[in-house]
C-alpha cells in the first residue's frame, strides 16, 4: 500500500572539495566534487494533496512558497498531488544544498508514496542528483555524473554562515579561471586524518570569487582555524564554512565560541548511512 503522512530529511549537503572543471558552451560549468552531507539538515512533511507548500522553521521568513519553489517544481515533475510542508532548519542560499537538498527530500518521498522519479534530476538543479541519495559521492558533469563511494570515516562538523546569501550564478560570474585540474584519485579514507591530508591536496574553485563577493568568508575561516579546526573550508559557493574537530566536544567547544560573533553556527557530525533493509 503507498504510504501517505510521511516525514523525510533533507541533510545539509557539503562540498569536501569542489573543482570547477571548465565551462559548456550553454554556460553551464562543469564541476568535480567529493560531497557528503551532515546529520542536521531541513524537513519534508508529505501527505495527500491538492498540491501545496507551507514553510515553517527559523529560516523560513523570505521563502515564497509560489511555482518557483524546488519543492513545488519536484513534485509537478513527479506529476504527484501532495501537501508539503517544508521546515527551514538551514540558511538560504548558504552553498550546503538548501533547496536542492529539499527538492530530493521531496522526490524520496514520493517514492515512499508510490511516485516514480521524473528524469533529468538536474534540470531541477546540479545539486539534486547527488541529494536524493545523500550519502558520500563524487559529483561530475553538470551534476547528473553522481559516483557513490565508501563510507566516510566519522567527521565532528562545525557548519557557520555569517548570514549572507550568495547567489551561485554571481559566485560563478565573478570566476577568473573557468578551466581546472580534476580531482586527485579518491581513495579508500581510513581516518579523518587521512581525508584531512587528501583534501589538503584539493581546492573549493568557488572559494576565491565568493570571498571577493562577501570578505566576512576570510573571517569564518581564521576564526574556525583559531578554534582549534584540523582543517577548515567554504562549502559549495557559500557563504556556509565548515571545520572538522578532532572530537566532539572540540566540535562543540568551538561552536560555542564561534557562536558569540552573531553568525550562525552548529556542531555537527556527518550523517549515518541507513540501516540495511
């Protein structure tokens, strides 16, 4: 029988590394990224439709709730009849998943429900083939190449957004060099400390340009390294900066003081794979 009153998670998506590889001649860039997603993230409440949205959470004030909205468009391409109702848990316009994280929350959902998945995932956004999934991946292409990988090993997060929006196509536009090297091999990571000397031989392309868009990026990132980060870095086009603790309570540590510069910030880990079955 299809399910129907269901609550899915839509987990904040990271981007460990992001080469921005070159750029299509319908202007679309390709990227050569290793993502993963963290335990907090928005939720998706689903139940019989007519079709609608309602948004509610901290970060829900701005939101229109109109055709335009990724939720809506997700579930118009699934031709489904259903009543969403989005809990903004993450800034908008941050560079961790946001709306595409969202859209993928939807379109699981769905599956639940009964729905098949539309195709061409990317037309909704880059981000939403590697979302729907949301467990560690190489992203390629325009964001339809998703290669699954090994578990990653644990990772205690802490996420901090100096709550500025940056808009991913000025992020994009204010690049200097469209074509980069791709990623190195990805290998099997044993340990944090491993990953950590990988990712120290990877770049965030997107980095640059959004720190001459929004500086405070440069301020995140030396107060997360002067908190005590093994290694810090902007996700996606951000603002959203992470840094990775050697413990928990590090991890926590940090947020609270990090926490006193009136930024959003939080301590987290990265998300448990599902239980088999």
């Amino acid at each position: 029988m299809p399910m129907t009153n269901l609550v899915e998670p839509a987990p904040a998506k990271l981007n460990l590394a992001l080469h921005v590889t070159g750029r299509r001649a319908d202007g679309y860039h390709l990227l050569d990224s290793l993502v993963c997603f963290a335990s907090i993230g928005d939720e998706v409440h689903l139940s019989p439709g007519p079709l609608s949205l309602s948004i509610d959470g901290p970060f829900s004030e701005g939101l229109a709730s109109d055709d335009d909205n990724l939720c809506l468009r997700a579930a118009g391409l699934a031709g489904a009849e259903v009543a969403i109702r989005l809990t903004k848990n993450l800034p908008v316009a941050s560079g961790i998943g946001g709306g595409s994280a969202d859209a993928a929350a939807v379109l699981r959902g769905l599956l639940r429900m009964g729905h098949e998945l539309p195709a061409d995932l990317q037309r909704l956004g880059a981000d939403v083939p590697v979302c729907l999934a949301s467990t560690p991946a190489r992203m390629q292409g325009i964001g339809e190449q998703v290669t699954p990988l090994p578990t990653l090993p644990p990772l205690y997060l802490v996420l901090v957004n100096p709550t500025v929006a940056l808009s991913t196509p000025q992020v994009f536009a204010a690049m200097e060099q469209h074509e980069n090297p791709a990623l190195p091999k990805i290998p099997d990571f044993a340990t944090a400390k491993a990953l950590i000397q990988w990712l120290r031989g990877t770049r965030n392309d997107l980095e640059a340009p959004a720190r001459r868009l929004a500086p405070v990026i440069g301020e995140v990132l030396a107060a997360l390294n002067a908190t005590g980060a093994g290694f810090a870095r902007m996700s996606g086009s951000g603002a959203t900066c992470f840094g990775i603790f050697d413990t928990a309570r590090q991890a926590a540590e940090a947020a609270g003081i990090l926490g006193r510069h009136g930024w959003w910030v939080v301590a987290t880990e990265l998300a448990q794979p599902p239980a088999p079955g």
